[in-house]
C-alpha cells in the first residue's frame, strides 16, 4: 500500500473525548459569519438535509468523528444512518457515548473506495473531512466514492475548507496548531459535476446553493448539497 500524507489526524486520536465533548455542546458548530441568513450553525444543515431526505432515508456520515454525534442525532430522528471513521479512538468514543449506536459505526479509510454495493445510500454526509486528504485522492476517489455510493436522487453534503494548498490553525479549544488541506470550491464543483452530482439550488429561503462561512477558529468553509441526477 501507498504511504499517503497524513493531515493531522494523529490530533483525533490523543484527543478523541475532549472532541467528543466540544462537537456535542456544539460549542464550534456556530459560525461567525455565513453568506446565507439561514445557515447559523451545523444544526441548520442538519434540518435542511432531513427536508431534501425523507424520514427513514438511508444515510452515511463519512468521518463522523470522536462520538459520532450526527449519527446519533440522525438516527433518534428515524434515519437509517451509519458512521465510519478512519480513527479507531473516534469509533470507540462513539460507542462509549452511545451505545445505541454501537452496530451504526465502524472504522473505515475513505482514501479508498468502501466495500459497498453501488447505491448503497439515499444521503451522504461528509463534513470537514476532505481536510484531511490530499486532493488527489479527495478528488479521484473519495467523492467518485461517494457518486457510487449514493441512490439516484440521493443527496451528498459536503463541507470543506476553501483555499488552496495547506493552512495551519491554531486551535484555542486544544492548545495546539492543526495543518488542514485547502481546496478551491469551483475545483470540488467541477469534479460533483463530472460524477453527475448537481447542486442543490436555493428555493425560497432554504438552504441551497454554494454556502459559505467562518467557523469559530476563524477558517472560511465552503458548504453546499448537491444531487445525484436519476
Ligand atoms: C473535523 S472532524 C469532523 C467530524 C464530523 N464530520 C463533524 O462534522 O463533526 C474530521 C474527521 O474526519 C476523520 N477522517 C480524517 N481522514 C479520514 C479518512 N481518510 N477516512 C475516514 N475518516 C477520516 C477524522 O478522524 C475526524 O473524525
């Protein structure tokens, strides 16, 4: 096997439960600034996904994090959710937290292709993740992953950090700095369009479109939902 570039995941696993701790209070999941009324925090992504993917849907968070907070959350709403996480200690915090969830999350590397059948869900929900991985595996096989992986007219969202080549944050909440892999959102886009994936639109005042915001730490994020085309 290759050796591939590591983006700080090593940060996850000393830290798996302060993590935990920090997504559950959603104490970094308010953004400071957001290019849509509608879009305060992770929780306004979240209501939006469970309008555009029926109750019952079947869904993937890939790189749900120490805790696997969405997958818990999703799945009390009756989604038929599961978690995967290349760190074995986010895995384990999730189930100490929850163990409902304890059959729902697994560990998996999404630098390679999981081993599903094609079709396998109805949404896809991939949030600063990508950051960790270098475009040319995020690009030519994460997301081409993910198109495989979704039904027709299944939905992905995607949340990364817009830039280009590698940041290095300092993280208050931890004392540490975080090296993260940047990526040019018209970049990301072109690679959905390709895999028949096309962007949601916004509709009234819903959530839609190619979002933008600012989360706490100061890093600006590009987020957005795109379909796959039946
Ligand atoms: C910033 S956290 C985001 C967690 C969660 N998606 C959220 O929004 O709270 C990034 C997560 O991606 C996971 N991750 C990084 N590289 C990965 C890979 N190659 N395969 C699967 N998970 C990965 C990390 O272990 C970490 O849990």
């Amino acid at each position: 096997m290759v050796a591939l570039p590591d983006f700080s995941t090593a940060f996850y696993t000393r830290n798996a439960q302060r993590y935990a701790e920090v997504s559950h209070s959603f104490l970094q999941s308010m953004y400071v600034r957001s290019s849509h009324p509608g879009l305060r925090g992770d929780y306004d992504l979240m209501q939006r996904m469970q309008d555009l993917v029926p109750e019952g849907a079947r869904g993937l968070d890939a790189g749900c994090g120490a805790g696997a907070r969405d997958v818990f959350m999703y799945m009390h709403r009756g989604y038929d959710i599961y978690g995967v996480d290349v760190v074995e200690e986010n895995v384990e915090e999730a189930c100490r937290l929850h163990p409902e969830i304890a059959g729902k999350v697994s560990l998996a590397d999404l630098r390679f292709p999981l081993p599903l059948p094609d079709a396998s869900f109805d949404f896809i929900l991939c949030n600063a993740v990508i950051q960790h991985i270098i475009p040319e595996v995020a690009l030519g096989i994460t997301l081409p992953d993910f198109a495989r992986l979704l039904d027709r007219g299944g939905v992905l969202q995607l949340m990364f950090k817009i830039g280009k080549g590698i940041t290095t944050v300092h993280d208050k909440d931890y004392g540490v700095d975080r090296a993260f892999q940047l990526y040019p959102e018209d970049q990301v886009i072109a690679v959905l369009e390709r895999l028949n994936l096309t962007l949601v639109p916004t509709e009234a005042n819903n959530l839609g479109g190619i979002m933008y915001f600012t989360d706490p730490k100061g890093s600006d994020h590009c987020v957005l939902f795109a379909k796959k085309n039946s």
